[in-house]
C-alpha cells in the first residue's frame, strides 16, 4: 500500500478498484464453494428476477441503476446458460417479460443461504472495524449525486488557481487590453457598436473622468480580464457594470467572479444603491455568473446596444 500513501487520496479511485479486483475474485470463489455455476456481474440482474415476477429489461435497468444495453448483453448471457427465459406479454405482444427457467429457479433456492451467509460475514467485518464502510458508501453515494467529483476538482482547481490572480486598478498601460479584450468577445458572437467605441477608445473621459472605475485582472502579471463601472446619470441607478471580458486562455480560473465582486464591492465603498447591467442570453456563463453575484432581471429600460435581449439589477 506504499503507493497509496503516497498519492494519497487522489488515487481513491485506483484503490476502490483494486478492492472491488479483490472482492469480485473472492465472489467467483464464493459460487464455487455452494456448488453454483454463476459469473458475479450477473447477479444484480439475477436477483432482480428471482424476486418471482415478471419484468422487462427497461425495469431492470432502472431499478438496479444499469444502462439498458448492458442488462440486455446480460440477460442474453443468462438465457445462454439457461437460467431464464424470455415469455410474451399476453396483452402487449410488443414486449417480452424475463421469468427464471427450473435450473434458474433451483439457483435461486441456494442463493438464499448464501446470501445469508454472506450478509453476516460482512456485518462481521463492520463490526471489527473502526469505521462502518457500509454506511460511509450510501453517504459518498449522497453526496456524489448532490455534487460529482468532476465538479468538486473542478471548484478547487479555481480557488488555486484564483490565487494568481490579482485584482488592480486602471493605469494607462491597461488601455489596449481593456480594448482588445473586449473586442474580441464581442466580434466572436456580435458586431463592434457605436457605444462599444465609445467606452473602449475613450475609458478616461467616457469611464474615469465621469466617476467610474476600471478593474483589471493580472494573472501571472499579464492582464487577462478587465471590469467597468459606468457612472449612470438621470437614471435609478447609480452604475452600470459593463464591459467585463476575460481572455479564452484564462477562462476556469474564476476570474470573472473575482472581477465581479470586486466591481460590486467597489460600487458599495461609493455609496451607490442599485447597479445595471445588459447582456445577451446566449452568453449563458456570463449570465449564470451576474446571477450568483445577486443580479436579477428588470425589464423596460432604453439602451443602445442591440445586443441586448436581457437587463439585470443588484439592489446593495
């Protein structure tokens, strides 16, 4: 077990393999010792049936939680070795039902005592253990289905990589990636508009010189994501948060998150009250991101971007 301990538990996987090897042998061996003629993949299925009644594949399949083609290269394994059958369905000649045959039925039989004897051989085991691996499967099982284990890598894959990214204020040196950032996301779904120029040629007197404010992302010292917050006048609300754009090469580092909530808390530290924003519903990301930041959809204002099919506030 050297291996494990030192990969630790990424290698969870490799060793609930390497213990599932172990006990699938062991199973093979434990048919033998009854006197059964009988492969372990066979038996979820099998038990299913044995339960006397009759049932389709598609049922078998959801109630042990197997894909359809899987139970059925079973079944026709099992109705090889002749231990079921298939019989039509008296009023639906389109489906066949699945029943034991007499050898299946006698296996069945045998199957009692060992499954017996099996389940007490395991509580055994539990209750020379410290920890009762049963019950820790059916939470593992919970918590998978609540959250894989893809999403939760890929969560702290984020927050690491989170920790290269610095959060700075607009300088000069910023105008060409404030730009070329968002022209780029912009060209690939939509075209460059009037307003789009104006703010991206012009941030210091359309942006900063009327009380905004420009972020700007540096991961690893290259800007790689930048933020606006436009001053709104003769409107509800105080700012617009707007051109937000992060480079392809750094998208899943969480970056867009990082600028947004550094734009909200930034239009909180002035004092405002309500923050606007347009977009488009084709960029789902972006919109699932304004959602987590607490932005929620208005309807009915004027804007200048036929882009726009979606408008959201955030009440501070």
């Amino acid at each position: 077990m050297d291996f494990f301990n030192k990969v630790g538990k990424a290698a969870l996987g490799s060793r609930l393999r390497l213990m599932t090897a172990a006990i699938t042998d062991d199973a093979s061996k434990i048919y033998e010792l009854y006197g059964v003629e009988f492969i372990p993949k066979w038996f979820p299925v099998f038990y299913t049936l044995a339960e006397e009644r009759e049932i389709t594949i598609t049922e078998i399949a959801s109630e042990i939680g197997h894909s359809q083609p899987s139970v059925s290269k079973i079944m026709r394994e099992l109705i090889a070795a002749g231990l079921v059958e298939e019989i039509e369905k008296a009023d639906d000649k389109r489906k066949n039902n699945i029943i034991l045959t007499q050898k299946g039925t006698a296996i069945s039989q045998v199957f009692k005592n060992q499954l017996q004897d099996i389940d007490f051989a395991i509580e055994e085991m539990i209750l020379q253990s410290k920890h009762n691996l049963w019950a820790a499967l059916e939470e593992w099982e919970f918590l998978l289905s609540q959250k894989s284990l893809l999403k939760r890598v890929s969560e702290q894959k984020k927050k690491r990589e989170s920790k290269n990214v610095e959060i700075v204020e607009y300088k000069p040196q910023y105008k060409e990636p404030f730009k070329a950032l968002n022209v780029e996301w912009i060209s690939k779904y939509f075209e460059m508009e009037e307003a789009d120029y104006k703010a991206l040629d012009n941030p210091e007197d359309y942006i900063l010189n009327k009380g905004g404010k420009i972020l700007v992302a540096l991961y690893d010292n290259e800007p790689v994501g930048v933020c606006a917050l436009i001053k709104m006048n003769d409107s509800e609300y105080d700012f617009e948060m707007a051109k937000m754009a992060v480079s392809p090469k750094a998208q899943g580092k969480n970056i867009g998150y990082l600028l947004g909530n550094a734009i909200v808390n930034a239009a909180k530290q002035s004092g405002a009250k309500k923050i606007y924003l347009e977009s488009n519903t084709i960029l789902k990301p972006a919109i699932n991101l304004y959602y987590k930041l607490g932005f929620e959809k208005v309807f009915g204002l004027s804007t200048p971007y036929k882009r726009c099919n979606i408008q959201m506030e955030l009440v501070l």
